[in-house]
C-alpha cells in the first residue's frame, strides 16, 4: 500500500511535469530536435548512473529489453506530440493531456484483462466534454488539443506497460532501456520527418546556450530523475491512479504559463470553465471509488449475515450451489 510519503513523491514528480510543457515553449528548435536531445541526455545519464551503482544486469531476457526498447517508441511518440502542441499552446497542451483519464479508463481493462469499470467511463466522458468547452472557445489551438490528447493516448499506453515491469525490473534499468529505445525511434523517424507535421521546419541541430540549459534540465531532472522514480511508485499504485493524479499536471503547468508568459498564454473565459470540468471529474474519481468500494463491503457484510441466520441445512445447500 501507498504511504503518504509515496503521495507526496508522486504530487512532486507531477509538478515537475508541469514545467515541461514551459521548457518545451522555451527551447528554440524543433520538436523532433527536442526529443532526440532529450532522449540522447537522458539515455547518457541513466547509463552512468547504472554504472556508478553497478545496477547493470547482464542476464535480462533479449525478448524483455526489445519490449522496453518498444515501449521506448512509444515514449517517443507521447513527447514529440506533446512538445509539438506545446509549441502551439502550452496551455492547451496541458488541457488535452487531462484526456489520460479516459483513456486509462478504457486501455487499462483491456491490457490488464479486468473488468470495465463504468464509473471510470463515465468520468472519462465528463473529461470530454470540458475538452468539447475548450475545443469551442480556442478553435484556432485544435491542432494543439488533437496532438495533445493523441499524446496522451500514448502515454497512458506506455505507462499500462511499466506496470508490468516494475515487478521484473530495477526502475533505473528500465528508464535506460526506454530512454535507449525512445532514442534510437527517432533517429530512425529523423530521415521521414517531413511527412509529417513538421514539414515546412528546418532542422538545424544548433541549439543556443540557453537551450543547452533547458535541454539538460528536461533530460536530468525532468527525465531521468522524475521518470525513473514514476516507474519506480508504480509499485504502489495502478496505471488508473497515476494517470489521475498527472491530470493536476495542467493546473501547475498552467499557472507557471500565466506566470511566464503572461498574456501569451492568457484564454478565455470558456478555455478555463472547461478545464475546471475536466478537473472536477478527477477530483471526483477517489471518492467515487471510495463511496462504491464501502457500499460494496457493506452489501458482502449483509450477505455474509444473511447465510449465518440461515438454518444449518439450507447452509449446507447453499455452499453446494455455491
């Protein structure tokens, strides 16, 4: 079970998440630049870490390190949308990442084999129509929501997979892995990046000192550090839980937006009804959970003294049909 340490380690790496989207609108190259110095910086560090702890372990199974290679793209794919939209909007950026609630309502059954649990879909609907509020008053920063809930989607994906190998895996070996795999997806999308959003960006590979600056930020403290322990709390707490808890993700990247760009980032009033919907519906999800798991107690606690007042033979009936 989670302590209140793990809680707080948790609220601590979201609000270090929430200033990615503020590094992304400061650094002056490309998105697909980013990721790749991200990946590159993060990769590079979390080898020496291995090595200065002797954490490196020879005897992983080649199909384990091609699936955390895999979920490495995956990555990949979560930070190039995500920057991508952040370039437009970091606002908006942030509002679309808030759909990882749905989506985690609806990949985790799937993945996990467990069962649907409607209150999660519904909340995810609730999450979708603050998104409908904020499509309507900032139609001209769509393209920023779709890459944003698109990288979501990704993110939620690879998130389900780190579940699985948290119980198999040193988290540090697992952050080397992905941060290798999100590498080596890019350099290999680098030659066909032109059919794709960035097709009128010149890539120039020439960041400025300052971008170095953010770049090794971004690549130590906001990956290798923040990521590494993520995967490392994933122990404690399901993809579901996680997930909601990121959604606070856009009321501290939100407010630091306010705070450094000013009137660049400022919306209208309709953009911050619907992200208030969008929070309500996570606020919502622990007490929801909590009201419907103790009804469920209370109603096994009523079954269980009904069988006892039964006569002993119609018990014993009962336990056969059982």
């Amino acid at each position: 079970m989670p302590t209140y340490k793990d809680y707080f380690l948790l609220h601590w790496i979201v609000l270090i998440w929430g200033f990615t989207a503020i590094l992304g609108k400061l650094i002056t190259i490309s998105p697909l630049e980013l990721v790749i110095y991200r990946t590159a910086i993060a990769t590079s560090i979390s080898a020496i870490v291995l090595v200065y702890y002797r954490q490196f372990n020879y005897h992983i199974q080649r199909t384990e390190i091609l699936k955390m290679l895999f979920t490495g793209f995956l990555i990949a794919l979560h930070w190039l949308l995500f920057f991508g939209a952040a370039k437009l909007s970091a606002s908006v950026c942030l509002a679309g990442i808030t759909t990882a609630t749905l989506w985690t309502s609806v990949l985790e059954p799937l993945i996990q084999r467990r069962r649907v649990k409607i209150y999660e879909i519904g909340l995810g609907i609730v999450v979708m129509l603050g998104l409908y509020q904020i499509y309507n008053v900032e139609v001209n920063h769509s393209l920023a929501l779709f890459m944003a809930m698109g990288s979501a989607f990704f993110g939620v994906l690879f998130s389900i997979l780190n579940a699985r190998f948290t119980h198999r895996h040193h988290h540090q070996i697992i952050t080397f892995y992905e941060m290798l795999g999100a590498f080596l997806s890019m350099m290999i999308f680098l030659p066909f990046h032109e059919w794709f959003f960035w097709s009128e960006v010149t890539l120039r590979f020439e960041p400025t000192e300052m971008d170095w600056v953010y770049l090794f930020i971004l690549g130590g403290i906001c990956t290798v550090y923040a990521y590494s322990l993520s995967v490392k709390l994933m122990k404690k707490f399901t993809p579901f839980a996680v997930n909601l808890t990121v959604n606070l993700e856009p009321v501290y990247g939100i407010i630091l937006a306010l705070l450094i760009f000013g009137s660049e980032e400022e919306m209208k009033p309709g953009f911050y009804f619907g992200t208030l919907v969008i929070l309500l519906a996570v606020f919502t999800y622990p007490f929801l959970k909590k009201y419907l798991s103790n009804r469920r107690k209370k109603r096994l606690r009523m079954l269980v003294e009904k069988r006892k007042n039964l006569p002993i033979h119609l018990r014993k009936k009962n336990n056969k049909l059982v």
